[in-house]
C-alpha cells in the first residue's frame, strides 16, 4: 500500500500541469473529515491516508504520497440540504439567524452568501421551515466549516489558532454530541406571526418552486 502523510492546502504553490496530470481520489466529507482512512486512487493504487489528528481533507486539496507522486482530492456529490430564504416572507438575514441556530446545535454547517447547507435531518428541516426558509434535497459537495480550532477549516489561511488539542480523535471537530433536547425549537423573538401552530401562508418551504 501507498502511504501519503503530506497534505497540500489547494494546491497552493503546484504548477497547473503537474495538478492535471496527479492522480485523484473522489471522498465525500464522511470520509474527508477523518485524518487516516485507505482509499483507491483513480490510478487504482490503494493509498494509506495517514495525516496529523484533526486534520481535514477537503476538495482541492493535494496529498503527497511516499513516492512522491499527487494525490488531488475531489469532494464528491452527496445528500445535503440546501437552505436558502424565501424572498416573499423572509429576508436575507433569516439565513444569519438559520445559521445561528444550527450552529447552537453543533450541526456542521457549509456557509455560503446566499444559503447554506447541511447533512439530511427531518427534525432540522422541519424547523427551518417553521423558520420561513426553503430546504431542498440535493446530490451536492459538501464542505463545512472547519470551526475556530479547526487546523484545516474551509476557506481559511492554513494555520491554527488557539492551544485547543484534538489528538483524542482521527476526525476534525465539529462539536459534541447531540443532546435530544439540542432540537429544541428556537424561539423566535420579533417575528410578526406565531410558528407554534404550522405555517399559514399557504405555502410550503420544500424547494425553489413553492406555490403561494
């Protein structure tokens, strides 16, 4: 088995030719946020990831294997949902407050300016739509944030900040387990009308064509 210890933040500092010509591996974020896992590269060798504890691996990054061959990862597609607000009832803003809830709940969240996206959960779904927000389904990349202790957090500089040690574990943090009570509804403060009883507007938050 090939072994790859390297990891190569995007790519940065590869000439162009040398990325298109490197091998590549298709993960999806299961498996990327673990630091040692085996894998087939598209080459057909089986490679030995072996990386720092915590350490992520996300889309576009490069692993340098022991024979110093490339190694780039692709984040492949997977079930998410999309989240995004609804333009008639809501605001922009309601995708900050989605945000902040979800991240209250220690949910890996990948954040975008215009929505936001998460692994598939029905009870969360169900509450972002309470929400006002539209949830779709989708067969997307998924990149999460990394977290303020994350080595390797999506769109970051490539350093860590803060004394906090992972070593206890081969994923990258994303918070704590769940608690049953974390899927508590929020409460939500100023909305003009009440999300106790349903939505009443006469249209659901299941996709971007919802009927009004």
């Amino acid at each position: 088995m090939l072994t790859a210890n390297k990891l190569m933040p995007q790519g940065k500092g590869l000439a162009p030719v040398l990325l298109k010509r490197a091998a590549t591996i298709e993960l999806d974020w299961d498996v990327r946020q673990k630091s040692r896992f085996d894998t087939i590269d598209s080459q057909g060798r089986q490679v030995g990831i072996f990386l720092p504890r915590g350490t992520a691996v996300r889309g576009g990054d490069v692993l340098v294997a022991e024979d110093g061959s490339l190694i780039r990862v692709i984040a492949s597609p997977q079930p998410v949902l999309v989240i995004t607000h609804c333009t008639e009832h809501g605001t922009p803003f309601d995708l900050t407050r989605a945000a902040y809830h979800l991240g209250n709940r220690h949910v890996p969240i990948e954040l975008k300016p215009d929505h936001l996206k998460i692994e598939p959960d029905h009870v969360l779904a169900a509450m972002l739509r309470s929400m006002h927000l539209i949830v779709r389904e989708a067969e997307e990349a998924f990149e999460p944030e990394g977290g303020a202790y994350g080595a390797h957090a999506s769109g970051d500089h490539g350093h860590a900040h803060g004394a906090q040690s992972h070593a206890a574990t081969g994923k990258a943090p994303v918070g704590p387990v769940l608690h049953p009570d974390a899927y508590a509804q929020p409460q939500d403060n100023g909305h003009p009308h009440s999300h106790a009883q349903g939505h009443d507007h006469g249209h659901d938050h299941d996709g971007p064509h919802h009927a009004h």
